[in-house]
C-alpha cells in the first residue's frame, strides 16, 4: 500500500502527474501501481520481478522477449561495495506488448499495453553477477535511443538509494520520538535538507571536482579544513575535491592512495566534526588568522 500511496499523494504535491516519472525498484512491481498510475495520468519506469501473463494470456513477458531482437548496446560504470571501479557492456532489447493482469483480478483490473526493456550485461566477469535488468515502463520507447533513456533514469534510484540511507543511518530519523506529528514532520524537513546536503556534496565531488570550494564552503570553513590537513595532503592550490576529502577525514577516512572516494558516512561525520570546530573557534573567539 505504501507504493500506492506514495504514488499518489506526491503527484497531488506536484499537481501535474503528466510531468512525474515514478522509479521503483522490483519491490513495486505491483499490477495496482500500473492501473492507478493509468488512472490519474502519470508515469513510471519500474524493475519487474515478476513473469506476467502477455499478449493474448497463454504466453508471458520473458517468451515474448526472448524473440525481441537486440536494438543495440549500452555501457554502464559502476563501484562495487568495495569501491573498485566496473564497466559493463549491456544488451537492450525493447518491445511494446500486452501485459495482462495476475488470473486472480482479471475480472478487477483490465490489461495495459506497456512497454518492456530488457538490458542484460554481455561477457561478465568471473566472481561478478551478471547485470541483469529488467524494466517495464508506461513512457513511450521507439527507439534504441528511447530505452537507454530509461535505464539511465533506473539509473539514477541509486543515488535515491543514497539519500535515504544518509537519512537512517545519519539523521536516524527512525529513532525520533517526538511527541507530535507536526515536531516529527518538521524534525523529518530538516533532516532532508541535511541529507540532500550530504548526498549532493558527495556526488559534486566525484563529478566534478574542480569545482570552486567557495561555491560549498565558507571562509571560515576552509581555513578549518585547510588547519586540520596534514602536510603531506597539502596542495598549491585548494579545489572542491580537496575540501571534501579534508571533510572525510574528520569523518575517520584514511585517504589513501589505493582508497575509493569517500562516501555519504564519512562525509556525514566529516561534517558534524567541522561544525564542533566552527563552534569551539566561535565560543573561543578564535579569528581564522591565528588558527596553527
């Protein structure tokens, strides 16, 4: 029910369900969510688990696909849980087809003509799952072109992933006991602002980390971060990805050579140091020049 609801009530917030794309992961491929989504206009792109009924009943998505010729390739990198570094070589298939109902709710809910995007990784490695996905949409796919855009927007779930991971495991907003729903919605606002902070930090500086620091941090943050780097971290000149690592490391990040860019945690951790710092400094009265 949480996937319905939240279907609908956000494309109420945005109050235009023609502009709202819903990403879900294999958890949502619910026939409902499809039906309601028809209902008040809006779009999807979700990760299918689930062999459905197509076409005419007596076949199913996968047999219909199995004779969908390739449209073509395309690549997707990746970090494993270790951080090391992946590229992947995917094969698309797309096609649009009748998905029927489960025979259960039949006679509750009628068939929708949906489009089908089948990406599976070609020569994957030993000691590596295979990349497999498996994404049904009610978007319009034409083209090659078309389902790569959509797999690009599967895509990006990953970094939904991360915001919400910084807010349980950062803010851990499923430990607040707040005597109020309106304290609690508010305490939850704040912790958004929070965790999008973090999250957006940590991607501007894997993707572009050249970026002025100015633009992130103030004045005095970076003199901090500048104080608390050792010499041998130091450079002749200071960019984003430089502040940013300082940051981690005030999070326990050991910066090495052979380490992956830091994360939301550290990052997270980073920055509730630096602003134990920014606090003491203030209440000592210390001015940025004097910092040693």
């Amino acid at each position: 029910m949480r996937w319905l609801d939240n279907l609908r009530l956000s494309t109420e917030l945005a109050g235009a369900p023609e502009r709202c794309v819903h990403v879900g992961d294999r958890e949502s491929d619910i026939y409902e969510l499809y039906c309601l989504a028809e209902e008040i206009g809006t779009n999807f792109v979700v990760r299918s688990c689930v062999d459905r009924l197509a076409e005419d009943g007596t076949t199913t998505i996968t047999k219909v696909m199995a004779q969908v010729q390739s449209s073509g390739t395309h690549e997707v990198r990746f970090r494993d849980a270790q951080g090391k570094n992946h590229c992947a070589m995917l094969s698309v298939r797309h096609a649009t087809m009748t998905v029927r109902p489960p025979i259960g709710k039949q006679r509750q809910y009628r068939h929708q003509a949906l489009q089908i995007i089948h990406a599976e990784e070609l020569n994957p490695p030993e000691g590596r799952s295979p990349i497999s996905w498996k994404l049904i949409t009610n978007l319009p796919v034409a083209t090659h072109a078309d389902a790569v855009h959509k797999l690009e927007w599967y895509a990006l779930r990953w970094k939904i992933e991360t915001f919400f991971r910084t807010l349980k495991t950062g803010c851990r907003i499923e430990e607040l006991r707040l005597a109020t729903a309106d304290r609690l919605a508010n305490c939850i606002a704040l912790c958004c602002v929070v965790a999008w902070r973090v999250t957006w930090l940590t991607m501007l500086s894997r993707e572009t980390p050249a970026s002025d620091p100015a633009a992130v941090f103030t004045d005095e943050e970076r003199h901090l971060l500048e104080c608390a780097t050792p010499d041998r971290k130091r450079q002749a000149s200071y960019d984003l990805a430089f502040y940013v690592r300082a940051v981690a490391r005030l999070g326990g990040y050991l910066d090495r050579t052979s380490d992956p860019p830091p994360g939301t945690t550290v990052i997270w951790r980073g920055l509730s140091r630096l602003a134990n710092l920014l606090e003491g400094a203030r209440m000592a009265k210390l001015q940025p020049e004097t910092c040693g």
